[in-house]
C-alpha cells in the first residue's frame, strides 16, 4: 500500500473508533458480548455435530447441500452447479454474469479469477468491492465492512471515470448513481448470485447474511443462489445467528444494526392459492450451500472464533502502519496471519507477516470475542522456528550468540 491510502485509511479508522467505543460501553452490548462469546465457543466444540444437524435441516427445507474439503472441490462444485445451471437456462456461455456479494470467503477461494478464467462475467455488487474490481490492480480489501477504505474520494473519481469512461465530479453521490446505474445493468443478464453468510443456524436450516445497500436481496433473488461458508459459520440456532449479527454490526460499523438482515431457509415459493404449496414465485429457484473446511478442522478452537467484524485492525499498530501487507487474503492483521497456517501452511503465515506482530493484545482487548491472537502467533513462531522458518536477520542474531557469544 502507498503511504497516502495507509494515512486514508487510518483517517477512516479513527473515526470508526469513535462510534465502536462508546457503543462497546454500553451494558446491552456488553450482555450480548458474553453471550456471544459462549455461541461461539460452543459452537466451535460441537462443530461435527452441528454439521451434520445442518445437512438434514437443508435438506428438508429444499436447499442443495454440498461439502469441500479444500478450496479446489469448492470451486469444482461451484462450477458444476453454474454450468447445470447454464445448460438449464439455456444461457449463451459468452453471456454469463454472475452476481456477486462481499465475502471473505470467496476470496478465499480465489472464486472471481476461477471463474474468469473459464470465460463468466463477475459483478461486484458491494459498493466497496465494485471500486476495488474496477481498480484492478492493487486492489486487495483494508476491512471486512470498509474494504476500499484507503482510497480518497479523489482516488475513486478517477478509478470509475476511467474504468467506465466517465467524467464524474468527486461528488459522492455522482460516483454511487453511477456505480450503481452500471452494476443493474449488467445484472440484467444475470441468472446467478454466489454469496457468503455471516452465520448458519443448523438446527434452522437458514442462512444469515447481513447488508446495507441491498445488494445481497438481488444476489439471493437470481434463479440459482450459491452460499460458500466455512465450517465455522455454523452455530445451533436462528437465535444465535441474529446475535453474533448484531454484535459484529456494533464492532464493524459502531451502529447497533444494519439496514438489512437476510435470512435464507429455502428456494422462492408460495402457498397462497388454495393453500397449495408452489415453487419459483419471485426468488430463487434453486439454492445451494457448501460447506468448506479448507484447514478449519485443523485449526486451533481460538482461531475460529472470530465473527468478522475487523476491530482487531483497526486498533493494531501493525496494521495501521503497513496496512493489508499484514494478513492474508481477505483475513486481514493478526487473525489472518494466524488463519494462514491452516488455510495454507507454516510457510505462507510466515510471509503473511508472522514476525511483524509486536505481540502487544491489542487485538484481543478489542476483540468482541476476546479471540487470543497475539497468543496463537506467539505459538506458530515457536513451530515455524523447528521448521527452519525463522527470519533471516534473527538467525544471525542466534548465530552469532551460539558462535561468538554475542548478537554482534
């Protein structure tokens, strides 16, 4: 990142601060915050057992149910539910968009470039995430709920007027009609929404998806609806879904609720004429979930906490001062440096910025689920070290001590 979009980006994070603080204060978010914390831990514990509750519950509510095991069957799987879909639609193969909401786990899995490569169109519907594909280059989100944050309003004048051959004012509202003219347009075309969830309710059967410009409400409306969510999205029930909902809101945004809050339990369908039940009013026709491991079920407990809010980034001095260097992929800071190892390995935590946390808690302290990051780094560096993955500048340092006597 350049030095402006880090100070843009900080500029954005303190005045982010002062929404979260005061709000993380009060005693109704502080009771939903221990509450949480017990969903999670619980949830995490008893989470074979919750997917397969999940199955069923998807299974008699009418969802396709799917499991991958690593990022390659998710995408494989994907494929094959889209081109089932293109066959049955009768959709020209140089035609096909594909509606799109933000979703750290599909960047994950790297979806967008998987499926450009095998010639389908990607429409960003995200505001943030629709600047960042028409940036190109360079592109990779600060924050969950942010992810363009670092760039000034300037920055993204020019990345649309030149992306769509406009001659837009730095005029907020300009930029967004515009944005949003473009996208609906090219969602026209399209038969098919792919998402993420911010939590599952297995026992429900349901996806929870929270939003606030109303993109997801047209993504899950496409003919076929695509859900990738990690096994750690799972949680007993609808209950518990819409309360990490609400407390990642208040962590991510400093407001206690956000416009819209999806949830999905099944394909469109209406009982509304003699109460016969009928299929394919205004919805989906099809939905689909698949559950990815992808290393989670290798992952320590404490490292599937998380609920996704990105506090931890925003109060990391790390972070603030080298910005989405530190992280890995859509994981950004400490959380995903830590997520790397098992999505990936040793080596990738390592170059994800292993060694620039300064173990100081504070992603902890801000943490809603007091998730122990700098304690899980502390521990992947003692293994990385028995691998031989120390830095290089350390190992001279230990050299010299074991030759010398001294680090000199």
């Amino acid at each position: 990142m350049k030095e402006e979009e880090i100070e843009s980006m900080r500029k954005v994070f303190n005045n982010l601060k002062k929404k979260i603080e005061p709000l993380s204060e009060s005693p109704k978010i502080q009771a939903l915050q221990k509450r949480v914390i017990d969903i999670r831990k619980d949830a995490i514990e008893n989470n074979n057992e919750l997917i397969a509750i999940a199955k069923e519950s998807f299974k008699d509510n009418g969802i396709d149910c799917f499991y991958a095991n690593d990022e390659m069957e998710a995408r494989e799987i994907l494929l094959d539910l889209i081109n089932e879909e293109i066959e049955s639609s009768n959709i020209d193969k140089n035609e096909v968009f594909i509606a799109k909401s933000k979703s750290n786990t599909l960047r994950e899995i790297n979806v967008s470039e998987f499926l450009e490569k095998h010639g389908m169109n990607i429409v960003e519907t995200d505001l943030g995430d629709r600047i960042l594909q028409l940036k190109k280059e360079d592109n990779n989100p600060v924050h969950p709920t942010g992810p363009a944050s670092h760039l000034t309003l300037q920055d993204i004048a020019n990345i649309v007027n030149e992306s769509m051959d406009l001659d837009l004012n730095s005029v907020p509202r300009e930029i967004m009609e515009a944005v949003r003219e473009d996208v609906l347009k090219l969602l026209e075309k399209s038969y098919i929404g792919i998402s993420g969830s911010n939590s599952i309710a297995a026992e429900d059967g349901a996806i929870l998806m929270l939003h606030n410009e109303g993109n997801i409400s047209i993504v899950q409306n496409k003919k076929l609806h695509i859900i990738v969510a990690g096994l750690d999205k799972l949680v007993p029930s609808l209950e518990d879904s819409v309360s990490i909902a609400k407390l990642e809101t208040a962590y991510a945004t400093g407001k206690p609720l956000t416009s819209y809050m999806n949830i999905v339990a099944g394909p469109s369908k209406t009982a509304d004429i003699e109460k016969k039940l009928l299929k394919n009013m205004y919805g989906a026709e099809k939905v689909a979930v698949i559950l990815l491991d992808n290393g989670r079920k290798e992952a320590i407990d404490e490292c599937l906490w998380c609920i996704g809010c990105g506090n931890c980034i925003v109060s990391c001095p790390v972070y603030n001062i080298v910005g989405n260097e530190f992280g890995y992929s859509s994981y950004l800071g400490g959380r995903g440096v830590a997520m790397s190892k098992y999505l990936k390995d040793n080596k990738v935590s390592v170059g994800s910025g292993l060694y620039m946390c300064t173990l100081c808690g504070m992603c902890t302290e801000n943490c809603p689920v007091l998730t122990p990051t700098y304690e899980i780094i502390e521990s992947l560096r003692n293994t990385a070290q028995k691998e031989g993955l120390s830095r290089e500048p350390h190992k001279k340092i230990r050299d010299n001590i074991k030759d010398k006597g001294s680090p000199y």
